[in-house]
C-alpha cells in the first residue's frame, strides 16, 4: 500500500502542472482511475478469492499506465517526469503480477 500512495502523491503532483483545460479532462482521468485502483487494492486484500480482484486490478493499473504515456504523448509532462511516473505504475504493476501468481498458485494447489 506504501508504493501506490506513493504514485497517488507523485501522480497528484504531476497533475497539478497539467494546462488548465485538461485539469477537468485527463488529470482527472488519471484521479479517477487512481481511486479505482485504490478501492480495488484493498478489495483484493480483503477477499478470500483474491484472482478475479487481481485481474480487475491489473486492469486498472494498464488504463493508467496509457493514461500516463497520453500525457506525455499530448506533452503535458517532460521527459523526466514520465520516466518516473511510468517507473511508479511500473513498479506498481510488478507488484500486483506478483501478488496475482503467488494467488493463482495457492488455489491450483488447494
């Protein structure tokens, strides 16, 4: 949970320099799809068949990383700023693969 409030502080940050015009349109994207992200994490943690929650996640995670690579595609955020947000969602998604293997492994065994 400590690396997704990371990319949460990171991606409200970076949001915040977008130009006015998108604030309401992409940033906000972005914000909604971080909540959903969110709520989705802790639903997986919660549940007792954890897979379906995971696969939703992994979802989730992938709109956000096209969401990141659009902003930097319409040249919202510099190259920098990319590199790391990207290395967030990244990280993110590793994490959540992980946790999804570790899951499906666990319910062929028993």
């Amino acid at each position: 949970m400590a690396k997704l409030e990371d990319l949460d502080a990171y991606s409200h940050l970076a949001c915040h320099q977008f130009p006015k015009i998108e604030r309401h349109v992409l940033a906000s994207a972005i914000r909604q799809c971080l909540i959903q992200i969110t709520e989705t994490a802790i639903t997986a943690f919660k549940r007792k068949q954890k897979t379906a929650a995971l696969f939703d996640l992994d979802v989730k995670v992938a709109v956000l990383k096209h969401l990141v690579r659009k902003s930097y595609a319409l040249h919202y955020i510099n190259d920098h700023k990319f590199h790391v947000w990207s290395g967030h969602v990244l990280e993110l998604g590793r994490m959540v693969g992980g946790w999804l293997k570790h899951e499906s492994a666990k319910e062929k065994k028993g």
